[in-house]
C-alpha cells in the first residue's frame, strides 16, 4: 500500500513524482481502515445517480481549479494557489482533466453538453506541445512564452496520444487519429535498442539524462496506443509494436503472482514497487490486442492479469490507499475487458471505491476531494485539493454513469 510520501518533488523544467516511479514506499497492510469490497455485484447506486456526482464533481473542478479561456484553457495544480505554485498544472492534470471531460461526454444524454468543454481541453494540451523537440512532443510543463517547459516524459506523452484515439472515436475527427499517429512517432524513440543491456528493450521513462529505468507503465500504456493505431489504420507496423512492447512487460517485469513491477535498470535490477495502473495498462493492451488480432490468447492473459489484480489489490482493501488517478486508470481498463468479457465482480470493485471516495473524501462545502499527499487514502483536511485527482475521481464516477456499450471506448 502506498504511505503519504510527498508527491510533489518538482524541479525546474522537470517533474518527479515521489514514489511513483523512483521511490516504493510500502505501508503495513490495513493502514487504512476501509470497508470491505462487495462480494455481490449488486449495483448499489444507480446511473443517473453516478451521472449526477459526475456532473457536480466536473462543476467543482470548473468552479476553483479552471482557469478559463482567458488564461489560455489551463488549469491550477491546486486549490486554493499558493504564492509559491506555478501559474498552471503540469501536464499530466490537464490530461486527467481532459480524460474526465471525454468521458462525461460519454453519459447518456450529456454528450452535447461537453462538446465545447472537449474542444477547450484539447486547446488548453497545446500549450504543453514543444516543436523544438525532434520530433515535436508534449513537455511536463507548458511551454515558452507562456512557461519554461519541462522534460518529455515518455508516459506522459502515451496517456495524451490515447485521449487524441478516444476522441477520434467519439467524433470521427481525422485530425485527432493523426495526432496521435506523430505522438506514437515520439514515443518510438523512448524504446531502448542497446541489445547489451539487461533485458534488452522496454521503453525508457524520459526522454533525459539524469535517469534511465524501464518503466512497466509507458511501456504498457505505449503498447495500448499502437494497438489502437493498429485498429485505426491496418498498419503492420503498429501490430508489431503493440506486440513488441507489451511482450517485453510480460517478460521482464510481470511477477510470479500476475503483477507488474514498476521498472527495471540498466544491470538488470528491477524495483518491485506495486502500483496498481501498471495492471490497467497491460490489462487493456491484452483486450485491445485481442479486439485487434481476434487472437483469444490475448483475452485470456487479460482477464488472467485482471483477476491477479483483484485478488491482490482488494486483499485488505488495497486499492483504497492507491492514488486516485492511478485507479482511475485501473478502472477504466478493467471496464474495457468488460466490454470484451463480462465479468460482474468488475464493475462492482469500481463501485466500492467510488461510493467510499463520494462518502468519505469529499469536502461537501467546496464539491472537491481530498486526500493525503499521496493522492489516496483518507480525508486528509489539511491538504488542497488537485486537478490530478478530482479529475481522476470525475472519470471514476463518470465510468458508472456509461451504458455498458461504451465501455469499449473506455481506454
């Protein structure tokens, strides 16, 4: 289980997310006192019901945290802002908050509402793309002259190129497929190709000098990305990346239990840290390569890592003491095998967490959650509130107001 360790460890031009990737900081199991998952698949609130937090949670987010178009379509990382805070979110907040938006376009009912919100959302990303990088990827702050621009981080890169194939298939829009055609185009060059490392392969998790893992994360979510570009455009060459990168996670970093573990250097030494979206990623590149391929192996490893998972992450109810965002991304990838297989126990671990996450992180006077600097975990009233992790919750609740139909745009 993840402890409060500080998820803000920012330098200039570059983003460290404490734990996420360079340190593991494990707690005691039972640090958290949650109540148990549902053993029944019983559907405790309804839809509108979820529909309804969904929207109350994205009218939070929009009242405290959006800066408005105004200030470029950006978003504050925190609210309320410190003096000391940057002028805008990272780039990973605005993605999340761009997520949260497609899929409350996705709600019955609701998907004419948001259209202009998406529009703004895609607008606000732009501020991120750097054109001096070869080629031109998306930077871990906005760039010049509106900031200082950052590192590119390879996984960061991957989660913006899947909402640009999540609105090519919600709107048709050819501009989108193409856009995320050249972030693949950048991602590629995160792959490692020196054959005399240990383990050869695996995609690098920035594009700098001052680290070097493999991480199991952009390697699984860069696998999902050309498998959709695969199904995009019947191009060979996505098929055999989309192989080639999620067959390097399951051989070097999958555990004997059915996990994955987090990244692995250059000697060979790998980091065994637990984080539960590195079994989303590979969870929905396994469906998305069998929606693809029509291969039922790759259906079968997916509900094989979907099960470990479960089993692991709701053992002593784990998964409440992960990052919002990072379950947010379990979440969705899970309902995405459910589009492929049903399974009932699925949606109901989804709905445990978003009921507990409604009833116990919520600050009711402002509409937004909070949780301890590790972005999961208990009501911590002293720390503010994120655009990272309301906008993970949004996606949360959101994902339960779907109809079943559109699980298959989930991820």
């Amino acid at each position: 289980m993840l402890c409060h360790v500080s998820k803000g460890i920012r330098r200039v031009g570059v983003v460290v997310l404490a734990g996420l990737l360079l340190v593991g900081v494990l707690c005691p199991s039972g640090s958290a006192a949650q109540p148990a998952a549902p053993s029944s698949p019983r559907e405790n609130t309804d839809r509108a019901t979820w529909a309804e937090r969904a929207f109350t949670s994205y009218a939070a987010l929009q009242r405290h945290l959006y800066l408005g178009a105004e200030q470029h379509h950006l978003y504050l990382e925190k609210y309320p802002r410190d003096p000391a805070d940057n002028a805008y979110s990272y780039l990973w907040p605005m993605r999340e908050a761009t997520a949260a938006t497609i899929d409350l376009s996705l709600v019955p009912g609701a998907g004419r509402r948001f259209r202009a919100d998406v529009r703004d959302r895609f607008a606000g990303l732009s501020a991120y793309l750097n054109p001096a990088h070869d080629p031109p990827g998306y930077a871990s702050y906005v760039v010049p002259p509106l900031g200082s621009g950052g590192d590119l981080f390879y996984d960061d890169n991957a989660i913006v190129g899947l909402e640009f194939v999540r609105r090519y298939l919600v709107e048709h829009r050819v501009a989108d497929r193409h856009r995320a055609e050249q972030v693949f185009d950048v991602l590629t060059r995160g792959w490692d190709t020196d054959t005399s490392h240990a383990c050869p392969g695996g995609m690098f998790w920035v594009d700098a000098t001052w680290t070097s893992i493999r991480a199991a994360n952009v390697t699984g979510l860069t696998a999902e990305l050309a498998a959709h570009l695969y199904e995009l455009t019947g191009e060979k060459s996505y098929l055999d990346w989309a192989k080639r990168l999620y067959d390097w996670n399951r051989t070097c970093l999958r555990s004997a239990e059915g996990l994955y573990q987090n990244d692995i250097s250059l000697d060979g030494t790998v980091n065994p840290t637990l984080w539960i979206y590195n079994s989303g990623a590979m969870i929905g590149a396994g469906v998305l390569l069998h929606r693809a391929t029509g291969d039922p192996g790759y259906l079968a490893k997916a509900r094989a890592d979907a099960a470990a998972a479960l089993d692991y992450w709701t053992d002593g109810n784990r998964y409440y003491d992960q990052p919002a965002v990072f379950n947010a991304i379990f979440f969705k990838n899970l309902m995405l095998l459910d589009s492929a297989r049903h399974d009932p126990r699925y949606r109901a671990v989804v709905e445990a967490y978003a009921e507990h996450t409604w009833q116990h992180n919520r600050d009711p006077a402002l509409g937004l959650f909070r949780f301890p600097p590790s972005g999961g975990g208990p009501y911590d009233p002293s720390y503010r509130p994120e655009t990272l992790e309301q906008s993970a919750v949004i996606q949360t609740f959101a994902l339960l107001a779907w109809d079943r139909g559109h699980y298959r745009f989930a991820a």
